[in-house]
C-alpha cells in the first residue's frame, strides 16, 4: 500500500539512500471534487449531489487583469529621467522573476530588486536571482537577517512542533519570513524609491493552512494575504490555544513571529501594486519565457513553484503524508477553475509535484539543526486524516 520515492538525483550522495527511503509517498484513494483536484480532507470541504465541493461553488476568478493601461498611468508619475524609479520585491522564484521581466521590457521602469534572506533562501534562488539580475542589468539590495538566530528560531519552533504535530501550526515555521514587509520600509527611505512593484501569483491561495487551525475559508478575499484586525486576532487566538498543546512554542523566537505578521497584516502599506492585476498570469509563457534568461531548475522537481524556497518541500511532505494533498492541489485546483488546465492533466501534474523531494527536505533539516531521522518517522507516525 505504501510506495517509496526511491528516486535519485546527481545531488544526493550514495550514503543517504538509508534516508530517502524514510520518506513515504502513498497513492491514496481519497474522494476529490469532481470539478476540481480538493480532497476530502480540506478543511471545511463540503460536496454537493454532482459532488462539486463547495470552493468551486464560491470560486471567484482571479486571473482577469485589468487594462495594462491604468498601469501605465499609475506608474507614469513616479518615473525618473536619472536612476531607478521603482522596487520589485524579488525572491528569485518564478513569479518574481517574471515580474521583473515586466518591469523592465513591459512597462519600461528602472527597478532595483529588494530580497530578505531570513536563512531559507537556497543556493538555487541565490543563482536565479544573480542570473535575473544580472541579465536585465538591474541592482539588488539583499537584506539579510541574522541567519543564525532565525534558523535557531525555526528549530526551536519545529521541535516544539514534532512533539505535539498539528496541520494548522506549521505556518509558524514560516512566520520569519513575513519581516520581508518591514524591511521594505528601510529599503525606500534609503533609496528615496517609495514604488514598489510586486509579481505575486494571484492563484497561490491557501486556504488550508488556517482551515486545519479552525479558520473557515474567506471566499469573499480578494488578496493572497489576509488582511483585518478581526481576522488576524481570531486567527491568533486559535494559533495560541494550539500552542498549549506544546509550550516549547513559548521560545525567543515569539516576538520576531508576532511582529512580522505586525507588518504583513497590519502595517500600511503605500505606493503599492501588482503586476499581474494588469498582466494575466500564463504558466507556461512564464516557464519560456524565464528559459530565455537560462533561469534555473531544480534537480529534484519539474516543478517551478516554489523551488528556491527552503521550507516548501518539508512542510508539502507534512501535509501530503498526513492529509493526502499539498499547496499543488490547491493550485492546480484554482487553474482548473480559471480554465488553463483540465482535471486530468492537473491530477497528472500533482501526482509528479507531490512526491517527496529529498535534497530540499535534507537541507531544510540540515539548516535548522534537526536530525533527519528524527522528524520523518514522526511525520510518519502522525494519524492519517484518510
């Protein structure tokens, strides 16, 4: 019943073979939506008589861009005769890149890029973001956090968590990225630069990782990223209870994840927008087109989601081990909505997107200091939601 990803690449050594085989990958036979690619273990996941569930019912489409032309008008006052004139947030990852694309052969601006790294920016998206860079001609301005700390923050964090396993908390090992929000605040009054451009994919929504915490999904949300005093302190509220459940949460790391998620949510945010409110999102003019610039694939995927992201292959593994989907499902679902993919071909790419990436996932646990051994077989052991 259980299938091992006993797939190798040129990245992992022969003696690690012992540990790749930890990693299970199950092909389950889990009821989905027969619109979409949502088991029935999403949180709050409810079918109709066709067994249509009830995201595709609220489903609102995402991927209309408004006319490029208010762009252009938007951005027209704050272009420069001399030096840069604009900001792109710039992670490295395919959705940034392409906007930097834009940025500079579309709408024509000066951008210098701006990337946080917090200790989970991999050698990968370091070589996109130099190749990107240095193909468009542009700057970077990296802001790196002390990388010590926050891996010890995650450690600290991703112990607490293995002794007491629960879906809707493994958000906080990401919660040290959202200081990216703040520091783009240092980057404009340095620069003097207040325009910040940003390529956020408009179908990367999740609502899963709050669901499994006990947060209904907002179908209403027009962002990604949820905004909302009221929102956030529910959310908080049930994040603390589950906490309980583990005091090793209550580390030094609480205050550096209570502020960043101060200024994702709560911050006001200025001289902002995104790119693909005004260019239609296509995966694969995105994938060619980053060809173009020689962008770099990961080894141990052919996926381009995600793969400079040191936390993604771990916490997809979690999610895929103990509820039977991942964030692949849940975006490949929201392009079966927007009609850029059909059911079938979408099922075939996650299958292929869900199988364990062992280097990413050996890395992660190498950065943070956790025996590898250690936190698979207890991801293993966690109770199955099918």
């Amino acid at each position: 019943m259980c299938e091992m990803s006993g797939r190798k690449t040129d990245l992992i050594p022969a003696l690690s073979g012992a540990e790749e085989k930890l990693l299970e990958y199950r092909k389950h036979d889990l009821r989905r939506c027969t619109k979409c690619l949502l088991t029935e273990t999403m949180p709050f996941i409810r079918f109709d008589a066709d067994g249509v569930c009830n995201y595709c019912k609220h489903y609102k489409l995402r991927n209309k861009p408004r006319p490029k032309e208010e762009l252009f008008r938007l951005v027209e006052s704050y272009r420069r005769v001399h030096g840069n004139d604009c900001i792109v947030p710039f992670s490295g990852g395919r959705d940034s890149c392409y906007g930097l694309h834009l940025v500079v052969k579309e709408l024509q601006m000066k951008p210098v890029t701006y990337t946080y790294d917090w200790g989970m920016v991999t050698d990968l998206g370091r070589r996109n973001i130099s190749r990107m860079c240095a193909e468009l001609g542009v700057e970077n301005i990296t802001v790196t956090d002390d990388i010590t700390r926050k891996r010890e923050y995650i450690s600290k964090n991703l112990r607490a968590w293995l002794k007491s396993p629960h879906l809707g908390m493994i958000s906080i090992l990401t919660a040290g990225d959202k200081h990216f929000f703040r520091h783009i605040e240092s980057v404009k009054r340095q620069t003097g630069i207040s325009l910040n451009l940003w390529g956020v994919n408009p179908l990367e929504v999740t609502h899963f990782k709050a669901g499994f915490l006990g947060v209904p999904p907002d179908f209403e949300e027009e962002r990604v990223y949820s905004h909302g005093a009221m929102k956030q302190l529910r959310y908080q509220y049930l994040r603390f209870k589950a906490m309980l459940q583990s005091p090793g949460y209550f580390n030094s790391s609480l205050w550096d994840t209570l502020s960043g998620e101060y200024y994702r949510s709560f911050a006001k945010k200025e001289d902002y927008y995104h790119i693909f409110d005004y260019w239609r999102w296509d995966e694969k003019q995105i994938n060619d087109t980053l060809a173009g610039y020689g962008w770099e694939k990961a080894a141990d995927t052919r996926a381009t989601w995600r793969i400079g992201d040191g936390t993604a292959a771990f916490y997809n593994y979690i999610y895929y081990t103990v509820a039977g989907f991942t964030e692949h499902d849940t975006f490949r679902s929201n392009q079966i909505r927007e009609g850029d993919l059909t059911r079938d071909e979408a099922l075939e790419m996650v299958m292929e997107e869900n199988t364990p990436r062992y280097p990413n996932i050996k890395w992660y646990l190498d950065a943070v200091g956790v025996d590898f051994k250690e936190a698979i077989q207890v991801i293993n052991a966690i109770p199955k939601l099918y």
